[in-house]
C-alpha cells in the first residue's frame, strides 16, 4: 500500500522540456490568484465566451468549440461515444494510439487496428485499403496527429483528404501534444473532432480539455443512443448557445489562466507560432543527429516532441535525474518498453530554440558527449 508523502512547497524549481506539462508564463499563473466567483454569474459568462471564441479564433476554425474541465482523455471516451455506433478503425503506431483502440473497446466497440511497429508511421494508403476492404464500413477512423511515445507525426491531412471520400465516416483527431504548436487546417481536411489538453503546446496550466466539432458531428450525436453525458457534444453546446457557459461546474482558476494565455497566443498568431516550433524542432533533431540518432521513421517527426535513439547506450535514467539535480531541467526517458531505448524532448509552449539549446548543453555536460 502506498504511504502517505507528505507535501511540503518547499521544492526547487524546475524547467520543463516534458511532452507535458510545459512552461507556463507567470502572468498566467498569477490570472488564477483572483476571488471565486459563481459559475452561473454574468462574470462567468464573460470568461467562457471569451476563451472559446478566442480559441476558435486562434484556431482559425469556424466548427464548434468546446472547452471542458477534464483531461484530453476525456475526448476519447466522448467522441467515441458520440459518433460510433458499432465499428471504428484506429491506425496504432504507438502508446498512446493504442490506447485510444482500447478506450473504444472497453466501450464496447469493435475496433479494427492498421498495426504499425512503434516508431513508424500511419500510411494513408494503408487506410484507404481498410476502408475499401471493409464490407461493413467504418463510423469512425481515429488517427493520433503526434504519438508522444515515439515522437512520429502522422500525415492527418492526408488521411483526411481521403476520408472525403466517405463521407459517413467522421474523423477524429487527438491532437493532444500537438494542437497549438503545429498549424493544422481544420476544415480543410474533413476533420469531424479534433482535440487537445492545455497543459502541452498552449502552455497552460493542466485541467482542460479543448475539442472542435463539427456541424456533422454534432448531428450524428443527436441520432444515437450512447452518447456521453459529460462529453456530449448536444449537452456542451446547446448550454453555451443558450447560457454562453459549461453545464456542469469548470476549473473557474484554470479558465482564469487560459483567458489570459490565449490572448497571448493570438498576439503571436497562429502561423508564427507554427514557425517558432518548427524553428525548435528542427534545432532539437540536428542535435540528435549528430550525438545519436532520431527514433521515428524519417519524413514524420514530430513538430512538439523529439524522440531520441539511444545510440550511446547512455543510461537514460540516470542522465535525467543528474540533469535535474545539476541543472534544474527536466525531460523525459523513453515511454513504457523503449523507456532506456531512447529519451525525450518536448519542444513546446513558450520555450525557443535559446531555451532548448540550454537543456541539449546540459544533456552534453552530464552525458560526456
């Protein structure tokens, strides 16, 4: 049984290069130390129109947004319930695609996987064949935009071109460690959902969840009988259109804090924001190139996190710990079975190429390289 550890405060700080949680700007930080104030009072109102038409703004979107107080997970268990019936296809090529298959398996859905070795990438080939060849068909295809554990960006746009062609299929995106640092035509792909947490490339403080929807899915909600309460999309938006507020009670602080970031993310922009992680991105790969290698497929690496082979056969572990205590700077090892195979660097939020090239010196220092 775990024992109780008890929580003092009194720890150093530390700089985040995690896939999340990143970065947050002290000013938004400091946007959460306000007095509470009702959920249904006008002042709420104010801060919840506020953050989602700004989000859809930035997002440069016209679809339904919804922000909830939750974990992106919520979105796969709500937009699984919400838009399929019986049969959902869901490419895996990593932890976390592989467990967006089995979120919808535990809701009793059959789901069918284009199995990929971890490190790989989703082809859209791949998924037109799974979709020609199904005689059943699919409601659903749900793709991972940016699988964490590999650090693979898969081609969404392109398998949402294709999916245009069937137009009784929706598709879902989890965007989660990417949407906000990789610039994404929402519209212009046929995306249905897409979805992330505030706590990875919008720089904000954990504890919400953001999704668009589309028109078509939020049709497709009103015919079945298995939709999700709390991730309804009927429920979400009927309640703003009527109230401009959330149906059930929000993280008032977090909204506080993502009122005050977003309005920095619209002064950067979109594009430019897109540009300055680009920017990173490429930093981060030359660097490990040069010392080890990149552990996804070439051509689909990740924009918001670099996934690193460990060629020097570095112990990882103990690398990141002497990182932490000598410099005051976190990243990751490997995920689950490559966690000694490889490390990672999340390159996101308000971090620049200056801020990344500090933590790759240390990684150097402690590493001996």
């Amino acid at each position: 049984m775990t024992e109780k550890r008890e929580y003092t405060g009194d720890y150093p700080d530390k700089t985040l290069y995690l896939p999340g949680p990143t970065e947050v700007r002290e000013d938004v930080i400091e946007a959460m130390a306000q007095p509470m104030f009702g959920h249904r009072m006008d002042r709420m109102t104010d801060l919840y129109t506020t953050i989602v038409e700004d989000t859809r703004e930035f997002l440069d979107t016209d679809e339904n947004v919804i922000v909830l107080t939750a974990s992106g997970t919520e979105f796969w268990e709500a937009t699984t319930l919400n838009l399929v019936d019986e049969r959902m296809l869901v490419p895996t090529s990593g932890a976390f695609s592989e467990r967006q298959a089995n979120v919808a398996e535990r809701l009793g859905k059959t789901v069918d996987r284009i199995e990929y070795e971890w490190g790989e990438a989703v082809k859209p080939a791949d998924v037109r064949a799974a979709l020609a060849g199904s005689d059943e068909g699919y409601d659903a295809v749900g793709v991972v935009m940016n699988e964490t554990s590999t650090g693979v960006r898969n081609p969404v746009e392109e398998i949402g071109d294709l999916l245009g062609e069937y137009p009784d299929t929706y598709f879902v995106v989890d965007a989660i460690s990417c949407l906000g640092g990789d610039y994404i035509d929402i519209e212009a792909h046929n995306i249905d959902c897409i979805f992330t947490s505030t706590q990875k490339a919008f720089a904000m403080p954990p504890g919400l969840a953001v999704c668009t929807v589309s028109d078509d899915a939020y049709e497709r909600e009103l015919e079945t009988e298995s939709a999700s309460w709390y991730g309804g999309f009927q429920r979400c938006l009927d309640y703003y259109d009527r109230k401009g507020q959330t149906h059930s009670t929000p993280a008032i602080p977090v909204m506080l804090a993502y009122r005050k970031q977003m309005k920095h993310m619209l002064d950067e922009g979109h594009r430019e924001r897109d540009r300055r992680h680009r920017e990173m991105a490429e930093y981060t790969r030359e660097w490990a190139r040069k010392h080890f290698a990149l552990y996804p497929e070439a051509g689909y690496e990740s924009q918001t996190v670099t996934c690193i082979e460990n060629t020097r056969r570095i112990d990882v572990a103990e690398t990141v710990e002497a990182v932490s205590e000598e410099y005051d700077m976190v990243f990751s090892s490997g995920y689950g079975d490559i966690g000694e195979e490889s490390f990672r660097i999340g390159h996101m939020g308000e971090h620049t190429v200056e801020s990344i090239r500090a933590l790759t010196d240390a990684i150097e220092d402690v590493a001996g390289l």
